[in-house]
C-alpha cells in the first residue's frame, strides 16, 4: 500500500483548506481587501455608474410675470427631476448662470407670454442647458420637453372646455407599466450586475495566493509529499470561495440598505448560482496562476480578464441584443455575462433556479473545464 492510499483525501484536503485560513488570518489587509474592499468598492462603483439624475439646479428668467408664466414654472418647481432654487433678472445673467456652473439648465420666458397663449398663437420659450455633459444634457432635455408638452395638452383641453367641446377620449389607450423595476431606476439594474465584477476579487486572490507559493518554493515542497493536485487545488479554492459567499451577503445587505434594490427572489437560489459563478472564476484565477511565473504577471492577466470582458461585454452598461452578432457570440463565453443575467433576474423578478437552469449549467461546466485545466497544467510543470 502505498503513502498516498494511506491518507484519506478529505483529511488532505482539510488540512490545506485549513494552512490557506491560517494563511489569509495571517494577513488582515488581504482579508479586508477581499472583504470590506470589495463592499467599498461596489458601492463606489454603483454610486459612479448610476445614471439616475435628480434636483439638478435651474435657474427661471419670468419676463412675464403672469399667472400663465408661473403655472407654466411651477411644472419645473413641483417635479424632482429640477431644482428650480434661482431667478435671473435677465436674460444675460441667466445665462451667465450656466457658462459659471452654478446652474445646468435656465429657462426663459418671454414678455407676452400669457398674451399668446390666449390668443392661441405659438410663442418661444427658451432652454439654455449646458452641454459638457451631454448624457446629462440629453436627460435635462427629455424631461423639460415632456413637462412643456404636459402643458400643452393641457392648454388644449381648457381651450376645448371654454367653447363647449369636450374633449375626445384617445382612441388608443396607452398605457405604460415598466415590469420589475417601475420607477426604471438604473442603480437596481447596475447594482446587481456590478456583483460580477467585484466577486472577482476572491479569484484574483487565489491565483495571486497560488502565484506566491510558486515564486518562494514553497508549492514544489507540497507536491512532494503524497498530496495530490486536486486535493492541493480544492484546499486553496473553498477558502476563497466562502469569502466570496461572505461577499454575497454583504452586497445583498448594501444594496437593500443603501441603494433600495430589493430582492425579490430567495436568497439561497442566489448562494447557490453565486457558488457556480465563483468556481468558475476561480478555474479563471488558477489556471492564470499555473500559466504565469510572478504574482505580478498573475495580477495583471487576471486583473484584465475579471475587469475588462464584464464592464464591456456582459451586457451591464449596454444591452447583448444590441451587439453585433460576433460581440453576442464573444460575451456569451464570459461567466459575467451568465451571472449578470442571474443577479438581475433573482434580485428584480423574483426568478428561481429552476428558470435560471442554462446560465447555472453553463458556469458549472465552464468551472469544470477550467479547474481540470488548471490541474492538469499544475501537474505538467511541476511533475
């Protein structure tokens, strides 16, 4: 009987998990990174991408002064989206208000302006918004033309009582019910993608743990002894991966509290698509670690491939179906991409596992593939 049939594989493989706690123990920083960095980081990061704009500052010039001008003003007053907090005196000083920054947006309305309307006849109203940053820009717009034509309408309808004409009903009753995130506030479709990018940081540190023992000699010493390769592997990856589960809670706790996102799906169907998600992360970060000979190349080939392929081509910031065909084809290899679409649908539409079956069997056979490759390339260069 040899040496290796004499130690039972769970005591092996316990006994490593238990050297990479008394590892990541050992150095708090990295534990924190992995852990509070990485709950700093999301919300950082949730807080930079959100697009969900509210009270910006405006500033009114009423160069009427008329009860027409200010039922019109009040539109902007009495709407979160503006902050109407300045009057101009002036056209020039309204203006003036924009190029300086103290205000985005002044409108202005002419003298005659209750006069026109009245007498039924087309007067300007001006919209002075600054431009420099033109998502901004074009959010500022939409809202003032949606509030004007608001308006209109509603000219229109007192216009048709005053003769005696009723108005006619539509003959097509539109009516608009966005599903799952009715307010359409970009931070509950961001914050859940985003957990794709920040639960990286558990396989970063894996292949960097991995990387490390190499570079100090250490790795070689362990596969002399009767250890085998995936014992050693399994060892390194559950710590790891119960830190990221760690992360898990965290995110759902920041997101519910801070950000309202709320969660309408089980939490456990959650843990258990996010544990598929990190083994095949982790197959990532230790097959990189087996390729490379520093923590420095380690750091850098994953860092790129855990940041770049989810922020581009996941589907967080820019819809798949809008891609080109090939770009569809190249973001569906990503375990971001299937991830995405597993946070948005449990934590926004309430979606069980059994729904979500494609996306878990695609990160489970991914993470196999990854960790056999990772083995047997550990396997090759060190047997």
């Amino acid at each position: 009987m040899n040496a290796q049939s004499k130690i039972r594989p769970g005591a092996v493989f316990l006994a490593v998990m238990r050297k990479e706690f008394r590892h990541m123990l050992r150095d708090p920083w990295a534990l924190a990174i992995v852990t509070v960095g990485a709950l700093v980081l999301i919300t950082l990061m949730a807080y930079t991408f959100s697009i969900d704009i509210e009270y910006v500052p405006m500033a009114a010039m009423d160069g009427d002064r008329s009860l027409q001008s200010r039922t019109y003003l009040e539109r902007f007053a009495n709407d979160t989206f503006f902050d109407l907090k300045y009057w101009a005196r002036s056209d020039a000083e309204a203006r003036e208000w924009v190029r300086t920054g103290r205000v985005r947006v002044a409108l202005i309305i002419p003298r005659g302006f209750a006069e026109a309307t009245l007498r039924e006849e087309p007067v300007s109203v001006q919209l002075i918004v600054d431009g420099s940053e033109p998502n901004t820009a074009y959010q500022i717009l939409g809202n003032a033309e949606a509030l004007t034509a608001n308006y209109t309408v509603e000219l229109l309808e007192q216009r048709l009582t005053g003769v005696g004409l009723a108005p006619d009903p539509m003959l097509l009753d539109f009516r608009v019910r966005p599903l799952y995130n009715p307010d359409l506030k970009s931070i509950h479709a961001i914050m859940p993608g985003l957990m794709a990018i920040v639960l990286a940081m558990p396989a970063l540190s894996a292949a960097l743990s991995l990387a490390r023992e190499r570079e100090q000699g250490s790795l070689e010493a362990l596969m002399a002894t009767p250890i085998r390769h995936y014992q050693l592997l399994a060892g390194k990856v559950v710590p790891y991966m119960l830190v990221g589960l760690l992360d898990i809670f965290l995110f759902t706790l920041i997101g519910r509290a801070v950000f309202g996102v709320p969660l309408r799906g089980h939490l456990m169907d959650l843990i258990l698509l996010s544990c598929l998600f990190l083994f095949a992360n982790l197959g990532i970060g230790l097959l990189v670690s087996s390729l490379v000979r520093s923590q420095m190349a380690a750091l850098i080939v994953a860092g790129l491939i855990f940041i770049m392929p989810p922020i581009n081509e996941s589907g967080i910031f820019y819809p798949l179906f809008a891609m080109p065909q090939d770009a569809q084809i190249q973001s569906m290899l990503w375990p971001a991409t299937h991830y995405v679409i597993i946070a948005r649908a449990i934590f926004l539409k309430g979606v069980r596992t059994s729904t979500l079956i494609p996306q878990g069997a695609f990160l489970l056979a991914l993470g196999l593939m990854l960790n056999a490759l990772a083995i047997w390339r550990l396997r090759k260069k060190i047997g």
